[in-house]
C-alpha cells in the first residue's frame, strides 16, 4: 500500500435524532483494495455520503490527498479525485455510451457546442484505460448490468482519479461478470487508486479486500487485516449475533409428490424439465444468469405458457396457463426484484401484506372489516418481526430484509401449499439472511413446500436437502445437498 491518502477524524452525523455515525475514525491508503460492511441501517451510506462531500458532517473533519476539509462540496470531491459508483450506476439508458462517457467531461469543461469526433475520442481514450470492449453507439439501456457497471467504472477514471467507491458493485453479477470486476480493481490498484468496496458478502471480503471496517449502528466495531477474519467473527461485527448454520434436515416427506412437472419444454428457454416436489420438503434449483432457472419459476406460477409438458398437484394434472391459475392452486411467488415485481413501496407496509386476500377481508357491498384486517395485519408483522414501530408506514422505509418478510407475509396470509422464492435474499444483510432462512425452515416443518431459486450456493447448500443445477433450459443433475459441495456444483453449472 502507498501513502494514506484519506482519513475521517471523529466523524459525528445525526438526522433527526437518529445518530447515523457516532465518532467514526476511518482510513485509506493510495492503492488499498478496503472494505466497508454493516448491515441496513448502520451508517455505510452516510459515510460514503461525508467522504464524497453530499453530506456535511456535525463533527470531525476530512483529511484527504493531504488537504483539511471540516466541509468538503460534491465538487470538491470529484476534483480532489473522489469518485462514488452507486448501485444503479447513474447511467443515462436512453443515451449511447460515447455520449454516457462523455457528458460529465463535457459538463466540466462547460462545452457550449457538441463536437462528435472530440466525444468519441473522449469516449474511446475512456473506455482503453479498463481494456473494455464495447459499441460505443450502442443504447446504455440495451446493455447488460456488468456491461453498465464497466461504463462506469470507464467514466470515473475520467478525473485524475484517487479513490473509488463501490457501493454494492457485485449484487446483480453472475459470478463471472464479478471476477471481471476484480480483475478490473486490481488493475487500478496497482495504477495506485485506492477502492473502497461496500459489501456483505463473507466470500467476496477475503477474496479482494486488503483491510476491513465493519460498522454497527453508526459506531465502528472492527477494522484490520482481512487475513484476521473468519465467517464467524465477520457474522458477530455485522450483527452482534453468533450464528451456527447447520444443513436444514426436513422433519417429515410425504411419500406422494405435492407438485410435479413432467417433460416441460417452453421455447428458446426450458426443454424436457421433469421433477417432484413433496410436502415439508426444501428443493433448491440452481444455475447461472441464462440457464433458464428464472424462466422457470415463471411458468410454474403461470406468468409464462409452456409448449409442451403437464404440472401436477396432489397426482391430478392441473393447469398454469395464468397467475391466477396458480394462485387458485394455492401457488405464491416470491419475485427476484421484491421493489418493482413484489411490492407497492409507496403503500403501507399492512396494505402489502393484506392485498393477496381483500376478498376474505371483505364484508358485505365490499366494505372492508377493519377488525378483521388489522387483526391478519398484527399477527403476521409478529409472526414474521417485521421491524416496523407502524404498520401504517410506508413499505419503501423498511429495510432490505424487512422488505423480504413484507413479501412473504403477504403470500402466507393466503394458506399456500407450495411456495416458489427467486433469489429470497438478494440484497438482504447477513442478520436478516440468517432469520429469512430460519423463516423458511419452520414453514417447511410445518408443511409447506417450497422452492428456493438462488445461485448462491451456501444458501441453498444450507437450506435445501435436494437441488437441482440447470443449464442451458435443461436440468443437468439432481444432487443431495448434504453430500455435495460448492466445486461440484459449480462444475455441473459450467
């Protein structure tokens, strides 16, 4: 590592009452590869926020590249060499990406005329620094999340820059796009850029961090070595918790099948897909991005028509040619995107929970019974803790993990008999993980059955006690988790 290029002294901020950082000392070094973790909620954000000028703090002071800011503006930042890539990437999708690359510089240099060749060279000169191959005419909107992250990456290096933030770069990558991505940021390390990388993932913290600071309620509560840290001692920083994952073993399988697909084959994406599914039973499927795992799920609750093949409920053949067909069957759908797909975030968190079973709340002449409704609203907010001192809140002030119970809530409130969850934890920090989970394995006890699509292979590995891997449309294996592991897995996904 160089020399420190960055120190946050005695950090102080508060909103409103809440006390965001309490005396935060945090630093960086030039080409130092760092990671901040901290669950929903514990001042990751707000000291981004501070570090790149958005926000002033109460108390403290920025030291940086050797200059004493007590206020630093989002100007300032970006002069001194502070760049911040957020999770949506700040990219325009309806503009090309020359014009992406370029716009900022052209901004800066107040450019009142638009030369095209001076762009494309900008854009071009942009894009050679990170060896990226792209179109440079082609619409940002019609690009691949890894391929927007790259734009961005390109268009922060455009500014003398000295340190830059990844604020959750890898939640939406497939495990090849983020070895790219680390390919990508030891590059800039050994151009000495300094990269602090925002994450809470265990796996992804050892394999490209240097150091470590973990926040807890706006206070640090460990920083060091990466080498000093384990699974256990990260999980106690994040959460204040000991956890002892144990492989879920279902208690009781009945011997007839609950659900069954038999020869599904839906065109361009599923072919020949056969499988059972029984009561009080885990199934993980698995696969990468484009093995047809998502396209699955659809069908199954009937957002998607197969061509070809038969579903089964109980041993009698049934249709899923619609959403309401599968809801009929007593079928719930956890989507992968719970804010567009999952939920109305403007909306209270108990109107999400109830509105899956209005009818059943519904009186005569449609009034609804107010009793009725905030007796259902009470016992799943407890069932489930959602953390939420109202009900009456909006559903956008939850957390990533409380978002999740909302969603379950409100499948559960309607008596299922299978449920389907893509990507149950994406996004969600390691506490709430941990109960979504323990969440699962009860109602699984308890008789439902249910379906986990997730390509992260220690949560299926650890909640599923059989998991089919896909590739390709195609159902490649069929493995008993608790005598496989990662490597075998992830051999039959490539």
């Amino acid at each position: 590592m160089g020399e420190k290029l960055l120190n946050a002294l005695n950090i102080d901020k508060s909103f409103v009452g809440v006390h965001a950082l309490n005396q935060v000392n945090f630093s960086l070094s030039s080409g130092e590869i760092h990671c901040l973790a901290g669950e929903n909620g514990s001042g990751k954000s707000t000291l981004i926020k501070v570090i790149s000028g958005v926000y002033a703090p109460d108390s403290g002071e920025i030291e940086f590249n050797g200059r004493h800011y007590q206020k630093m503006t989002p100007i300032e930042a970006i002069n001194q060499g502070i760049q911040v890539i957020y999770q949506d990437f700040s990219v325009f999708p309806n503009l090309t990406v020359m014009e992406n690359l370029a716009l900022n510089s052209e901004l800066a240099d107040k450019r009142k005329w638009v030369n095209w060749k001076r762009i494309r060279e900008i854009a071009e000169e942009s894009v050679k620094k990170i060896n990226f191959k792209v179109d440079l005419d082609a619409l940002v909107g019609s690009l691949s999340v890894a391929e927007k992250q790259m734009i961005a990456i390109s268009r922060a290096l455009m500014f003398n820059t000295k340190l830059i933030i990844m604020d959750e770069p890898t939640t939406s990558l497939t495990k090849k796009e983020v070895h790219r991505l680390f390919e990508i940021i030891l590059k800039l390390k050994e151009q000495g850029i300094a990269i602090l990388f925002v994450s809470h993932k265990l796996d992804e913290v050892f394999e490209i961090s240097e150091r470590f600071t973990i926040l807890r309620n706006g206070e640090i509560v460990g920083t060091g070595s990466t080498k000093e840290l384990d699974q256990k001692k990260f999980s106690y920083y994040m959460t204040g918790r000991e956890f002892n994952p144990s492989h879920f073993i279902p208690e009781h399988i009945e011997k007839d099948a609950l659900f069954e697909a038999r020869n599904i084959s839906l065109e361009k994406h599923l072919r020949n897909i056969s499988f059972e599914l029984h009561k009080g039973e885990i199934l993980g499927i698995t696969g990468l991005l484009d093995s047809g795992r998502s396209e699955l799920a659809l069908a199954m609750f009937g957002a998607k028509q197969i061509d070809e093949g038969q579903w089964y409920k109980n041993g009698e053949p049934v249709r899923l040619d619609s959403v309401r067909d599968a809801i009929g069957q007593n079928i719930g759908y956890v989507p992968e995107d719970r804010l567009s797909e999952g939920l109305f975030l403007p909306q209270s968190i108990g109107d999400n929970i109830i509105i899956s079973e209005i009818d059943k709340l519904t009186k005569l002449f449609g009034v609804m019974d107010k009793d009725k409704k905030e007796k259902e609203i009470d016992h799943w907010m407890k069932e489930l803790s959602v953390a939420s001192p109202l009900a009456s809140n909006a559903c956008q002030t939850l957390s990533g993990g409380n978002q999740q119970r909302v969603v379950l809530a409100k499948w559960l409130a309607c008596n299922l008999d299978i449920l389907i969850l893509n990507g149950p934890t994406v996004g969600v920090d390691i506490g709430s993980k941990h109960d979504i989970h323990a969440i699962l394995q009860n109602l699984a006890r308890q008789g439902l059955g249910i379906i986990i699509i997730s390509d992260d292979l220690p949560e299926v590995l650890e909640n599923c006690s059989r998991l089919l891997v896909m590739k390709n449309g195609e159902i490649v294996a069929n493995i008993n988790t608790s005598t496989s592991d990662e490597k075998t897995i992830y051999s039959y996904m490539l």
